[in-house]
C-alpha cells in the first residue's frame, strides 16, 4: 500500500490557483497592516509595504498569517491542537 500524498501547505503560492492566491494576497496585506498598526512598536519591526518584493517575506508571511488564524481559531474555540 502506498503511503497518500500530502496535500501542498495552502500558503505555497505556486500551488495556489489564481483565486486562491489573490484572496491568500488580500488576507496576508491585511494581516500586515494590522500587525503594522497594533503590534510593531518600533521602526525596525515595520513589514514593508514593498513585502511582494522581497522573496524571503512573501515565503514567510503566508506561513505567519496561517499561524496566527490557526491560534486565534484555537483561542477562540477553546480546542487544542
């Protein structure tokens, strides 16, 4: 028997259909300007507007955004992981 395949993260982009990346683009811009506006107490903790621009963040923010939904869903639920 052969073990299934796992199904790709749903923040790797080049997985994403357009749809999907469009509104996981939207989500993470929005989840960027409210960590801008309440969590970044200082210049250097800033995300840049220009994030799409830098590989390494539009690697990483995708992978931040889903852990925090996932931790806000848990909190809010009451269930673990």
């Amino acid at each position: 028997m052969t073990a299934p395949t796992p199904q790709p993260p749903p923040w790797t982009w080049s997985n994403l259909e357009d749809d999907d990346a469009r509104d996981l683009d939207t989500a993470v811009q929005a989840w960027v300007g409210d960590y801008n506006r309440h969590l970044a107490t200082k210049t250097e903790e800033i995300i840049p507007a220009c994030w799409r621009q830098h590989l390494a963040l539009t690697q990483e923010l995708p992978v931040q955004y889903y852990r925090w939904r996932a931790e806000l869903s848990r909190r809010l639920t009451g269930k673990s992981n």
